[in-house]
C-alpha cells in the first residue's frame, strides 16, 4: 500500500537532504576519529616493532637474568599507552624469534626479571634508570628527553617517521653490547659518559 504525503516533492526533498547532510557529517566526524584512531594505533605497533628489533641486536652479559638468559622478556606497565601494540605485536610472532610480554604495574622499588623495560612518561620519576642499567635492563619510552635522564632507547616521532636514539650507558655499567647495525639506524648516539 502507498502512503501519499500532503506535502510538496520539493519539501520531502529538502527534508530527506537535510537528513542525508546530516547523516553525512556525522559520518565524516565518526570516519575521521576512526582514522585518527587507526594512525594512533599503527603508530604505537611501529614502536613497538622498533622496540623488539633493536632488542634482538643486543647482547646481554652471561650473568644477567640468568634464569631467562635464552628468554626476550619485555616488560612493560600496565598503564602505558603501547601495551596494546605489544600485545599485539606478541600474538602475532610466527618465526621462532619471539619473546614474551609481562604487565606489571610499576618498576619503582620493585624487581623486575626481563630484559627490556617500555616505561611511560607518567611514571619515569618513580624509575631507577641507574639500577636499571647496572641490572642489564633496557630501558626504553618515548617520552621526550628520555635519553637525557639516564635512559637507554629513546623512541622518536620525527615529521611522522618512527625512528630512536640510544645512551650508551647501559654498556658502560652491565656489559650489555649494542650491535653496530643498530648504533648506524639511531638519529643519535650518546656516548654514555656524556
């Protein structure tokens, strides 16, 4: 059965266009949160990507983490905005190079058995990154000025391009070697007496 409207076709027109007009701008915001959603999240999955390569160019010393020795941990706590990269980046090892990922809730004062430490921002002033270093641990974020306060990867975000710099430092106090291939990839190198 067809329901005849009183109204002119140009009214019912200009009705449904404004609905369409509508619809379309809602969808254009809700498209471009996505998007900005998407980019955030391939930009915390190329960080994380960095993180895990530039730790399968390190050596650690025989007496660190000796019960993991054979074992890449990262750790990383549980409020920081990468863990979902990394634990997506986890799921997603298919090569026998994998390694495994360990929440915790803060590396302040506590003893945390891995090799790899992603710190956030919020919590750094709660960090020894001294005995992190001493401990054979790196430690990485990418929060500015990383590097500066004793940190060993500084995770980068250059005109949109993903890059690092690295503190030599941690070779200085635990014996841990940065592969050669890695040290040319950095933006910056800081010779850990500096």
């Amino acid at each position: 059965m067809a329901v005849f409207s009183s109204a002119p076709l140009h009214v019912a027109l200009d009705v449904c266009s404004k609905k369409m007009r509508y619809a379309a701008i809602l969808l254009l915001v809700f498209s471009q949160g996505l998007a900005a959603a998407a980019v955030d999240d391939a930009e915390s999955l190329v960080k994380a990507s960095v993180v895990y390569n530039i730790a399968r160019f390190v050596t650690w010393p025989e007496k660190s983490n000796e019960e993991n020795a054979a074992d890449l941990i990262i750790c990383i706590q549980n409020d920081n905005h990468l863990v979902t990269a990394f634990s997506d980046l986890a799921a997603a090892q298919a090569r026998g190079d994998t390694f495994s990922l360990r929440l915790v809730e803060r590396f302040g004062g506590q003893n945390v058995d891995c090799r790899v430490a992603v710190l956030s921002e919020d919590n750094l002033d709660q960090v020894d990154l001294s005995a992190m270093a001493r401990d054979a641990i790196l430690a990485v974020s990418d929060a500015a000025g990383f590097l500066d306060e004793g940190g060993s990867v500084e995770i980068l975000n250059i005109d949109g391009k993903i890059g690092f710099s690295i503190n030599r430092r941690i070779e200085e106090l635990s014996g841990v070697l940065l592969s050669s291939q890695i040290l040319q990839l950095a933006q910056k190198v800081i010779l850990g007496s500096e």
